[in-house]
C-alpha cells in the first residue's frame, strides 16, 4: 500500500532540524531530514538516540524549548505547519494528526476513568453531545478488539492490563478520525502475543480509513513485515530509505550493521556481529 504518483502526499517534510541550545553548547538531534507520507504505513527504525521520537514530535510541533525545530517546509495536507499559530496547531493535533507515545498506557491520566478520557479527548474537537460522545468512544474501543468496552469505559487505567491500556491509547488517538497517526513504538513495552494483535489492529485501521501510518520502532524484522518503506536513521539523519519488502537488500554499511547484529532462531551459537562505525556515516 504505497501513495499513488498521482496523489499529492499527506506529510511533505524537507530539511527538518531539531536543536537544543545547552551551557555546553548546541545539539542537533535531527539533521536535514526530508521524506514524504502518503496513505501508507512508513517505519522509521535506528538505534536509540538516532532522532526518531524527535522526528515525530516536530513534526506536531511538541518540541519544546529549549529545543528549537526549523525546516525548510513541512506541511500537512498543503497546511504549511511552520506557519500556524499554536491555537490552530492545536486543532490539528488530534483532529487531522495523532501520535501514539511510547508505553501508551503511561499517557492516561490514573485518577481519571476511561470513559472520561476518551469522550474528553473526541470533545475537544468536535461539538457533540455527551451521549453521541459516549456512543462513539464505545464503538471506537469496539474498534480495537476490546470486549467488554461498556466494563473498560468505567474502569481506571490501573484496572486494565498492558496490552489493554495500550489499545485504549490507540483508541483515544484514532477517536477524532485523524488522517495521519504516528505510532512511537507502541508495542515495545507488550508480549509478542499482545503485539501482534495490536499491530493487526493498527493495520486493519489504516486499510479501512485510508490513513497515513508512521511508525517509530528499534525492531528492523518487525517493521519489515509491517510497513511499506522504511527510513532507517543515525544520529539524526535518514541514511537510507528503502522498500520494507527488501530490507534485507539494504546497501548502507549502518543498516548492514544493524541487520547483521540481530539472532537468528536456529543458526549457530556465535557471538553476534558487533557494528562498525565509521565517521563518514554523520
């Protein structure tokens, strides 16, 4: 599923930087990065470090000072995002764009029930009654594969389990309908059980909304079975993006590093590959 060449695309992103200005001096977290979303699902992979989550929360404008993010456009469905103010930047998030973070289920608020969370979230946005909100919220964690939604609205979030918790997330953030979602591994802190159904979940709502997916993730096998590109990161930059079909095919020596640093079931009991930089890479 990759966006038409005809269909402009969802996410334009050219030479987005991010910095933070410290007593010891400037860092650059993300370098120039460019790429485009479509109706797609795109992986962004890379060790821990490498700019991913900072990518992600740039591009819904989160970083905040003393962290500064500039690129030369970044623009959401022909919305030029640099230029909004933050009162409708804030309409956007949510309502046209979402993001899922890290170990979701962190994210809800602990003395706060379900139920008030999600019709507060889809509130925000939208003028709607509190019934049709309530119904909404139902049908949404219907959505993803909850069973029992009517006992899980009523409940706190420490009542439910990790997997639980996290479908809650995704379902608060898929509430409004957003066209774009970024995903910032949401299943990381899961069961490979419970992140395989969360996963399915994730990709039967992107088929059938024709949603935009990015989805952040250190797991290179599990996003080449799950995404259609990948952008593959270091040290704040793209150093290749390929076809997540022919990951293995990879050419740069950072994304062969990381291949070859992963087991394998059943091969022999060597000492994994440890990788090589080089300073070339940056």
């Amino acid at each position: 599923m990759s966006p038409a060449s005809s269909e402009a695309p969802l996410l334009d992103v050219k030479n987005l930087r991010v910095r933070f200005e410290t007593t010891r001096g400037v860092t650059e977290a993300v370098r120039g990065v460019s790429f485009t979303v479509g109706r797609e699902r795109i992986g962004i992979v890379g060790e821990s470090g490498s700019g991913k989550s900072m990518t992600g929360r740039a591009i819904l404008r989160l970083v905040r000072p003393p962290g500064i993010a500039t690129a030369d456009r970044l623009a959401f469905q022909g919305t030029d995002l640099m230029a909004l103010s933050e009162r409708r930047m804030r309409a956007m998030r949510g309502r046209r764009m979402s993001m899922v973070m890290q170990d979701p289920k962190y994210s809800l608020n602990p003395v706060m029930r379900i139920g008030r969370q999600l019709i507060e979230a889809l509130k925000v946005h939208e003028r709607i009654s509190s019934k049709e909100a309530q119904r909404r919220a139902l049908d949404m964690l219907a959505d993803v594969q909850i069973r029992d939604p009517e006992r899980v609205l009523a409940a706190y979030p420490h009542e439910l389990s990790g997997g639980m918790g996290q479908r809650v997330m995704i379902a608060m953030m898929l509430i409004p309908r957003p066209d774009l979602l970024i995903a910032d591994e949401p299943t990381s802190a899961l069961d490979v059980t419970v992140q395989l159904e969360v996963l399915r979940i994730l990709d039967d709502l992107v088929k059938d909304r024709g949603m935009g997916l990015i989805f952040i993730s250190h797991d290179l096998r599990l996003v080449s079975t799950f995404c259609d590109r990948v952008l593959v990161m270091y040290l704040g930059r793209i150093v290749e993006e390929i076809e997540a079909s022919r990951l293995d095919e990879a050419k740069h020596p950072y994304t062969r590093g990381l291949l070859e640093c992963l087991p394998e079931i059943g091969a022999p009991r060597t000492p994994l590959k440890v990788l090589k930089r080089d300073a070339a890479w940056a």
